[in-house]
C-alpha cells in the first residue's frame, strides 16, 4: 500500500513537470527576438507570404488562446512541420529519437554494469591496490572532456586496433545494399527481429564506442557514490552478524550490503540518462551518428521552434519515464524508500 502511494505521489510530481516544461517552452518561443511566420515564408518572404504564415499559424489569436492550442498540441503528439524542412516534425522524430534512445539506454547499461560493481568491489577492498586503481579510473572518466574521449578511442580501438568501426550506426552493407527493415527504429531490435544476426553483432560493434564515451562519466560518479555507500553500510551491525556467520563474502557484498546501498547510484543513473539524451550533441558528431542530438542542434541554429519544442517535450516524457522506472526500482530494492 505504501508502494502504491509513493508511486501514484511520484506520478502526480511528474504530471506537474511536463506541464511546467510546457510552459516554460511556451514562455521562451515569445520571447526570443525572431518571427516565426518569417521563417515559415521561407527564405525570401513578401509581406503578402509572412501575412499568409502568420494567420496559418494563428500568431495573431491572444496569448491565451494561442497557449491552449499549443498545449493541445503537444499533448496529442501533432507536432506539426518544420519550418525549414517543411517535413512532419512527428515523422522526424520516429527516425532520429530512436537512434538517441538505444545509444542512451545502451550507455546507462554499461554505466551501471561498470560503475556498480567496481564501487563495490572498491568498498570491499579499501585502501588496498583496487580501490586506488578504482579511484583514478573514476577521477579519469569524469575529468576527461566527452570529445577527446570520443576521438581517443576512435583512435585506439579503429586505427590501431581496427577492431570496431569509426562511425555510423550500422554498415553500408545493411544500410544500403541489403538494408535492414524499418519496425522500432531501434537498430538492435529491427535486426533480431528480421533474423539478421550479421546486421545485429554490426550494429553492436557500432554502438559500443559511443556508448562507452557517454558511459564514463556516469559510471564514474555511480563508482564513488556506491563505494561511499558500501563502506558505511559494511560497517553495519546486521553485516558483521552476517559475517560471523560464515557467510561468502560475495553474498555478504552483493546480497546484503548492495540493496541498501544501490539507492545513490541508481539516483545518478537517472540523470545520466537525461545527460545521454540531451548532452549526446559531440558524441553524435563525432561518431556521425543519426540521433536527436544532432537534429536539434540544426533546429536551433535554424530558430526551428516546433522542432526545439517538440524534442524539448519528448525529451522530458522520457527523462520522467526513466525516473518513474528508478523509483520503483529503488522502492522495491529498499522499501524504507517508499516511506519517505
């Protein structure tokens, strides 16, 4: 019962954020010092064209109103068209937003696969040659700038090595020649989904690079929250109990001390996949990969504002999807959570 209140609490929280960033958006469309039915005219509008786009927009109707019918809008997913592209902004996005959700999801994978366990294995063995290794590898991963990592491994892994490819989301080979079907838009799934086992270990191979440059910094700073929290909660009554039982060490680390410990982290994940969903510009440019990222820098340079204001919203829906997903997961974890 107190699982359902603190979730059905979270959900209201949350209805309250995509409103308040409704608003927000709304608010600095009026205010940024350009003209939307200009832009919509075209390049080289009359005043007979930029009359025509401003009745076609309705930017003569009062505040209020125009507000509402934004609203509406937003909340039916009738995003509109592009003024520069002229191309259904929803049809974009089912092809762009896609690609920025598997590199995001992939990276706050291997954050938590990375940073988790080695702040555990760090707390275990503190102060010895692990924990310091763990430590620099931490400092060294938030430090270090997101495109010079990037090219630093485009560096080791494809011109050295030659073991992964440069760039790109899948090969010309599925891409082009022999192209993969289009169902989710998320690579991994349209692959094992057409049996395409070749396309899908390609297009792993080109996912791993930009999604271990997104990883770093989050699992970084999950690495020092969850060594921080494993060594307070190693120092606890009911783990020495454990240990004086003869339990593994394993268990006493991953089985006991870890679920109390895990909230922390989890809380840094949940920004770090706001972080991959919105700061993924760089990475997407230097991978030449076809995300949002990419998409909205183009849609700001151009003062795009459907386009700013339809991926500002769904980024939002998903940032609040991941959190409502972190609460449950940390609420079932550590049910004191749920008490709060």
């Amino acid at each position: 019962m107190a699982l359902a209140r603190y979730l059905l609490r979270r959900l209201v929280l949350s209805v309250f954020v995509v409103l308040g960033v409704t608003m927000l958006v709304f608010t600095v469309a009026q205010v940024v010092p350009s003209d939307p039915a200009a832009l919509y005219a075209g390049p080289r509008p009359t005043a007979a064209l930029i009359a025509k786009a401003r009745e076609t927009l309705h930017l003569d109707a009062p505040l209020p109103e125009r507000f509402l019918t934004f609203a509406h809008a937003m909340a039916t997913a009738d995003f509109g068209v592009s003024y520069k592209s002229r191309r259904a902004i929803s049809q974009d996005l089912a092809v762009y937003l896609p690609a920025t959700l598997e590199l995001a999801i992939f990276s706050t994978g291997l954050a938590l696969l990375i940073g988790i366990p080695s702040g555990v294995i760090a707390a275990a063995r503190r102060g010895g040659l692990l924990d310091r290794l763990g430590g620099l590898s931490s400092i060294v991963a938030v430090a270090m700038p997101t495109f010079f990592l990037a090219m630093l491994l485009q560096g080791v892994f494809c011109q050295w090595l030659g073991l992964l490819p440069l760039s790109g989301r899948i090969g010309k080979e599925f891409s082009v020649i022999d192209p993969v079907p289009f169902v989710t838009g998320f690579m991994l799934i349209d692959t094992a989904l057409a049996a395409r086992f070749d396309a899908f270990r390609d297009a792993m191979a080109h996912l791993i690079l930009p999604g271990l440059t997104l990883a770093a910094y989050p699992a970084g700073v999950a690495m020092r929250l969850t060594r921080s929290a494993m060594i307070e909660i190693l120092e606890r009554r009911h783990i020495l109990a454990a240990r004086a039982l003869g339990l593994s060490e394993a268990r006493i680390l991953f089985g006991h001390a870890l679920p109390n410990a895990v909230g922390p982290a989890l809380t840094v994940i949940g920004l770090s996949f706001a972080y991959a969903l919105t700061g993924a510009v760089l990475v997407e440019i230097v991978f030449a990969w076809p995300g949002l990222g990419r998409y909205v820098s183009e849609a700001i340079l151009s003062k795009d504002f459907p386009v700013i204001a339809a991926a500002a919203l769904v980024v939002t829906l998903c940032y609040v999807a991941m959190n409502l997903i972190l609460d449950m997961v940390q609420a079932l974890v550590d049910p004191r959570v749920a008490l709060t």
